[in-house]
C-alpha cells in the first residue's frame, strides 16, 4: 500500500485474547462456487485496452480442449469470463507415444490481458517477484489432477509447456476455480441505475468489493491480502450499502483492537495468517480511522454496547495523535507515523493531515458522547483549537483554498477540509469550484483512494454534476480500458502507470477502488 | 539413450498378465535412510574438475543454519556428502518484520558442481528441459515444512531465494534427504583391492550401480529413470557380482517378456509408471539381450524352469533378427530395427551387428538346449553360416582387423568379434594388440558402454594390463574429475562434452557406466 517500507522490530505488540476471541466468533463463512472457462482466447494488440493488450476468442474451441494436444513452447489461455478469486485445477494427460520425460508447466494467473503480455524475468521492481502469480509444475506420472494448493485472482490462465519430449504431447481438461468470497450475493438487491455508464461503474464496484471480502476485508486478492484499516474504512462504507456483513467489519474492529503496541497504538494493518500478527507499519490517520470505523458501523447499525466495548481502544488513538498537535493546534508532523493521504509523496500532506484529524476527532466526539467520556469539555476545546487553527491559519480567502507547507495549494488540502466540515457548505462549495477550475483535470494523483475523496468532497460540497463526471472519467475509464475489477493504481493521464514497474505485480482488484458502491447509494440514489 | 527418438504409435502391444504378475510378485523393497548435509559449499572455479567448477566449505556452517537469514537472490548450496537419490524435505521459517509477501525458493539439485553453474534458462538442446531438476514454490504461510513429492538424484541442493520481502529473511533448517534404493549394501562384503585407484572405481562402479537399483534397474536415477534391455544386461552382470539380487532381474526379464509387440518382438526399453508400459523403441540387439540376460542369469544361478518359462519368448527374438540375415549369412541392416552398439553414428555398425548376433546365437544355443528345442539344427546351422560370413568376408588377414561397410576398419566390428569369439583366442589377441596399436587412444567414443566392451574384449583377449589401463584412463579419469558415481556419456579427450548442450541435463550416475564392478570380480580377482 505505502510505497515506504516501514521496519520497527523492536515495537512490542499485546495480544488480547479477549478482543481476538471476538474476532474469531466473528470469522465468516468462506462461500466456494465452480466456474469453468467461457473460452479459449489469444493476445492481441489493442490501442484502445490497458497496455494496448487485450484478447480475442481462439480458433480453438474450450468445448474440445481435450483433443487437443500440446508441445514444448505451446500457450493455451483459459478465459474464466470475469474476475475470480479462488483455486485453480484441472486434469492433465498426454497423447502420442509412452511418456518417456516429465511434463513442466507454467501456469500462469493474469487479472488483466496486460498481464499476459509481461515476463516474469524481466520484473525487476522492489516489490517482492514472490507475488507474481506464476508456478512451475513438473507431473512426473500422467494423466494427473492438478489442485494447486494456492489461492489465485485472475480472469485467465495460461499454460505453457515449458516441455514434455519429442515424442507425445501434453493434454488439458476439466479446468476450473473454486472461486471464494465471504460476500453473500443474495444478501441484497443491486441497483439499477438509468445511466448505463454508471451502472456499469456499480456493477463493476460489487464485483470488486466481494472479491476482496474474504477472511477479513483483504486490500487486494492478488496482492497484499491483508486488512489494512484505511482501505477498511471505505470497504465498510461500500459494505453497508451493498452486502451488509457487519459480522465481517467487527472481525476487523476486533483485529485492530486486539493487537495494539504496548502504548496503545494501533498498526496500520494486520495479518491473519498463519496467525493473528500485527504489522510493524503505522500511519498517522489509519490509526485513527478505527475511530471512523467503529463511528461508521454505529451509524448503519447502531450499536451502543460495541461502541462502549471499543471506545477505549478508540480513545487511545486519539489521545496518542493529538500530542502530535502543538499548542496552537498545528499538526506537527513526525515521519515515523507518517501521514498517508496518498501514494504519492510529491506534494506536501500537512494540511490534509490537520483535516483528517477534524474529520475523526468529531466522530470521535460522537463515540465519545455514547460512552459517557468524562473529559469530554478537553476535546471539545481540542476540536475548536484544531480546527480554529485550519480557518484562521490555512485557510487563504483571497484564494479560496488552505494552504499547505510552504505556500502549497494542492487537492487533498481541500479535499479534506471540506470532508472534515470546517468551513461552511457555501464555503466548500467555493473551494471545490476553485479545485474543479485551478485544480482540474487532476494530475500527480495515481490512487482510487484520493480520487474516492475528491469526488465524495465535490458531492458534500453540493458538486453532484462534477462529483459524476469525474467518476466516469476515472472509474469510467479504468471500464474502457477492460477493467473487470477496479484497480490499486490507476493514473488516467498514464493508463500504463505501474507503481512497482510492471503489470504483473499490480492488483487489478483493489479494495479502496470499490467505492462508487456507496458513493453512487449515498449521493445519487433518491 | 539413443540419440534418435523412433515415434511407432501403431505398434500393438500384447500385456500378458501372467508373466506381469510375476513381474509384480519380483517387485523389490524400496530401502530408505535418512541423509543430513554434511556442510554448506560454494561454487569455486577449478580447472582439475569437470567443467572447471568445483565447491569449497562455505563460512557459514550446516549446525549454524537456522541462525542465517536469507534475502532476494541469496544462495546456499547444500552438500550431502555423496550421491543420494531419494526426496528431500526441510523447515522454513522467517525472520524480521511480519511476512508481508510468499517466499519464492527455487531448489536446484545436482549431481556434480558442473551443474551448479548452468542456468536452466540457457538450456535448449533437444533433450527434454523437464529433465532439469528444478523446482519453483511459494510458500504463503511461514513456519512450514517443505516436502517435495518427487525423487530426485543429486549430491548438492541450491537453495535460491528468489524473493521474500524488503523486511524480512528467510530461514532454512533440518533439510535432509530420505534415499531410496532396492540394493542391500548388507548383502555383501565388497572387495578390497590392492590398487588404490582400481579400489577406488570399484566403489564408485558399487555406488552407481545401488543408486540404479530401484522398482526396476533404472538406466538413471536423475534422467530417463526406466528399464533398457541393454543397460539391464550390463547392471545384471554387475549385480551377480556384488548384491546379488536375482529378484530384480527376474521382475526385470518377466516386465519385457510380459509386454512385446504382436509380433513378439521386445522393446528396447519400457516403463512402469504410472504403469506398465513397453516403449515404442527398437533396437536390433537390445531386443536380442533379451536372450544373453536370462543365458547370463542361468550362468549365475542355474534356473532350468525360468529359462523353459522364458525360452519361447527369447526365441521369438532370435527369430525375428535371424530373418535380417540373408542366405550368405550377411546381415542386412534395417533403419526401423536399428544396431545400436553405441551413441555415436560416425561409424558403420554392420559388422558389429553381425557379431551381436553371434554373441547371442551362442548363448541362445545353450538356452535351446534346456529348452530341448526340436529344431537345434536349424540354429546351429545359422550360427555356422552367420560365423562363416564373419571369418570368410569380414575377416582381413593382411590387417588383422574385421572389415564393415565400405572399407572402413573401427573399433567396435573388432570388439563385438573378439566377444563373440568368431576367431580363436590367439587371433583374438591380435585383433586387439592391432586395436590397441593403431585405433588407441579411443576417440570418437563417449558412451561407458562401448567402453565396457572394448575392456572385456582387452580381457578376453588376454590383455589385462591394456584392460586395467584402459579402466584407469576412463572410469579413472571420471574420478579425478570429481565423479561420486559413473556417468552416462565421457569422453576423455573431450571431458566437457555433453549430448545435450548442458551439463544440466546430462546423467552423473548411469547404470551403464557400473560394469567396473563385474569386470574387477570376473577378471581380476583370483
């Protein structure tokens, strides 16, 4: 997710069975489905797909695969029809002469025809190779069934034999995924939008989110796989407007506040295989959008005992980030807990980091009221000092915009002051008008988490027609390109960007992109 | 084996289930142990070793192990002490940071260092690449136990991270590997010779002959790994001379008598996994050592029912060869039933050929006569005029030498002769003393099997110290260049050469290349 590596061994974590026992009662049903190839499809160059790769259906038809047989060097590529997440088998023979050799295979997991393209050899990235999603098989005795025992995202599959001998040919049938969600499809009826685009954008949303519901809410089923809070937030957002698991976002309230350093912090994500592990990486609002979590779960179903169970965990997070505020109320930042915002780190995140802590600290206030917080007068005067801060000393009328660094005007600033209600409706919608006339098209900006923020800023600041358009132009596009699933990164000025240097280490379904599901339910459906 | 591949994929083949169910009940027990790697090694240049690669003691020691951690690209070469075929396992932790991606190993397991230096990727020679002993895993979850399925033949396994993550290491520890062989190193007390070299390959000869003791004796244990006729009558012989297990052989004989063409004819080679299968591969005298294996096994262990419960088949062999000959007794080649004699085609192969057939004519007499077969004469009279041609046509006094093809004297018309004793003793010794004079040193030969037969002809010929020094020269020579156990094909002229293009692919421990053992007990022990 960051494109820093954050090692802190020598953090010191508590386990709190208790809240982890929670967690584990919490644990959803893993739902499996078989799916079959639709077809068997061939690269093709196409200007108009992401990379300029996209397929077309084979001569060879998947209805006779097994006659088939295939050589050294011969590809085959499965198309499974959409985006899965899931297991992968399929049975294997060989025709011609007595198998005097072993079978070696490639096989190959691509989310994304851009992906078919890209050799694993030439990846050279600082993103671990260990993710491409690629094994090596050798089948000493035929015919065989293959259960790879590893979960795979992808649409197609490719086989390549890498050899089997002169005299006889490798033979494929049966293939299928298992696929593996623990979103519950009948749980809930889909919208159904006039404007087909948009339709399109939900659709494709859903599909994103339950892909990535596993275990936990995953950030991405390719890559990464763990639970981030940050992404959590938004994909507890889509959730609620869609599947409607709150047993799965308590599982993660859980995760969190069962795992915190020993002063309380919390990591700003978790793994949960091959047991419960916090990761040594903490970002300054990630750690304090458990807050906007837990506010959020009470808000879509209200919960007064979680609330109160959770609060102190809550509160810890709060009181540990605003020491990092001066007696002005100014965000002083320290660059061992970072603030995120976005990926990239070309532009300065102090003003956005002040407005996320608005943003929290009155939904922390809100918590705070549930469980009877008796210092609840010191932040109240911490909201004021904060936020009076942001309006009279970031906010730059003559500009309609905050400031930011040294006399830096860029989108999050604003994005986030309008989020966090520090300036009046009227105000923000001035200063989304000034972003939309100085600020667009957006450039620099690469991740659907930011742009997510832009257009739900525009939509709270009363901008439905922009808040629209940017969405078509941004989830639309990654659409046009062929996106089954929406994607980790995605610069629509730079369709190819890939932030580790190759298509094959990108997540094409990526938990923060999800989040025209609640967008679209929350701002546009009457 | 061969360097041809023949594709006859309308060959039908009759099972008899009789004869396989004797097979069944031959069936060895596979004995197992438990290895440990004696020390880590590195890769060190060292022109006295094949390929001028040879391995030091690493620094890092084997009882410190699971104290290293290792990153991307890291390597570890792993040394057991010996040749090994069996599996192998070990444990894999990590240490660090949280494990935030799959650790992707690559296991790369050799038989001599050479091995160690080749990349699988530069290999493209016509040999099967699934042959390459090679393995690419991931491993998602860490701590976990590594337990590669498949048997593999090696002295030395690389252990290559080809990723973990920036924050974290991986940890090897208690790899070992459980060997597997039919052969009872306690069935017998090995010899003790006086020349430390002759000791030397006598023990090598011992160790590549247990090590292609398997469900069958294996050609190879790393590479082709099934039944050849022509290897099984080398291995028998070595085995009557050593283990002694007389089992294996009869499993062996009844596998290719239970599985023969329509026609009767027995395949050069067959395969019993996943089941029994004949090969589609003929060879003229492969087929005819049918015959010589169950004369050389009655030698060893007089057997008059196996021979009468075999006999009709090995006559079917006979018969089928004898109609190549023409009514002068010449043998009249045929591309679809190939001479073999050797890997190398640079040499005509009619007269060695003819010689065969004599060698085996003799033994099949003996069998015919426990056989009582009625028509005696009719082979008798064969074996004359097949002998006749030899003496009368082939035979040049003026050079003391055998003629093939168009005028062209080589070695191996000289040495199949003297083996099949169409001349006396004494004309023997001189076709060898002319062999030794002018066709020394050997080129052109890179097979151990041609080189067995030229040393038993120096024997049988009565030149022992020519047979010694010859031994010393070749199975000598693969010693000091590093040999745990004999190789499929060298040269010495040419101790780099491989018939494939990579020292990868090559077999270090090949059962052809075992006859040291049998020729040390039968010609030099008194």
């Amino acid at each position: 997710m960051a494109f820093t590596f954050q090692i802190n061994s020598d953090v010191e974590f508590i386990h709190d069975e208790k809240l982890l026992r929670k967690a584990e009662e919490n644990r959803p049903e893993i739902r499996k489905e078989k799916v079959l190839p639709s077809r068997i499809v061939e690269m093709v160059s196409d200007p108009s797909s992401l990379n300029g790769i996209s397929v077309r259906t084979s001569e060879k038809e998947i209805s006779k695969l097994p006659s088939y047989g295939w050589k050294r060097d011969d590809r085959l590529i499965l198309d499974f029809g959409d985006h899965r997440v899931g297991s992968f088998e399929m049975e294997v023979d060989q025709t011609g002469s007595p198998m005097d050799a072993p079978l070696f295979l490639r096989l190959k997991f691509a989310e994304v025809p851009a992906e078919l393209a890209a050799e694993a050899s030439d990846y050279d990235g600082w993103l671990s190779r260990s993710w491409i999603q690629e094994e090596f098989i050798h089948l000493d005795k035929l015919p065989a069934k293959v259960s790879l025992p590893r979960r795979y995202s992808f649409r197609y599959v490719e086989l390549k034999v890498i050899d089997t001998s002169p005299k006889w040919q490798a033979v494929f049938s049966n293939p299928s995924v298992i696929t593996e969600t623990s979103a519950d499809g009948s749980s809930f009826t889909p919208l159904r939008l006039e404007d087909e685009k948009m339709q399109r954008i939900y659709d494709v949303g859903i599909k994103t989110l339950a892909d990535c519901m596993q275990d936990v809410f995953e950030d991405g089923p390719k890559r990464d796989r763990r639970l981030w809070l940050g992404d959590l937030r938004l994909q507890a957002l889509a959730d609620y407007a869609s599947f409607d698991n709150t047993a799965l976002v308590k599982r993660c309230l859980y995760l969190f506040a069962g795992m915190t350093t020993k002063e309380g912090k919390i990591s700003a994500n978790v793994f949960v295989n091959p047991k419960n592990i916090p990761d040594d990486t903490f970002l300054f609002e990630y750690s304090l959008f458990f807050i906007s979590v837990l506010y959020d779960l009470h808000q879509a179903h209200p919960d007064e005992e979680l609330v109160k169970e959770l609060y102190p965990t809550a509160k810890k997070q709060m009181d540990l980030s605003l020491q990092m505020f001066d007696e002005e109320g100014r965000l002083i930042p320290d660059e061992n807990y970072p603030v995120f915002v976005d990926w990239s780190n070309e532009f300065n995140k102090d003003t956005a980091g002040q407005a996320e802590m608005i943003y929290v600290l009155k939904q922390f206030l809100a918590l705070a009221r549930i469980a009877e917080e008796p210092e609840m007068e010191f932040y109240l005067r911490k909201l004021e000092l904060i936020s009076g801060y942001a309006k009279e000393k970031l906010y730059r009328k003559d500009r309609k915009l905050f400031v930011t660094g040294d006399e830096e005007f860029n989108i999050a600033s604003q994005v986030w002051m309008v989020l966090a209600g520090v300036m009046s409706f009227e105000e923000n919608q001035e200063i989304m008008r000034t972003v939309v006339r100085e600020m667009f098209p957006v450039t620099g900006i690469a991740t659907p988490y930011m742009y997510h923020h832009i257009v739900e800023a525009l939509f709270e600041a009363g901008l439905v027609e922009e808040a629209v358009c940017l969405m078509k132009n941004y989830w639309g596009k990654m659409i046009d390109l062929g996106a089954d699933t929406f994607w980790e990164a995605f610069d629509p000025n730079v369709p190819e960007y890939s932030p580790y240097g190759s298509p094959i280490v990108n997540s094409y379904c990526h938990a923060w992109s999800c989040t025209p599901v609640y967008l679209i339910k929350k701002y546009l459906v009457k």
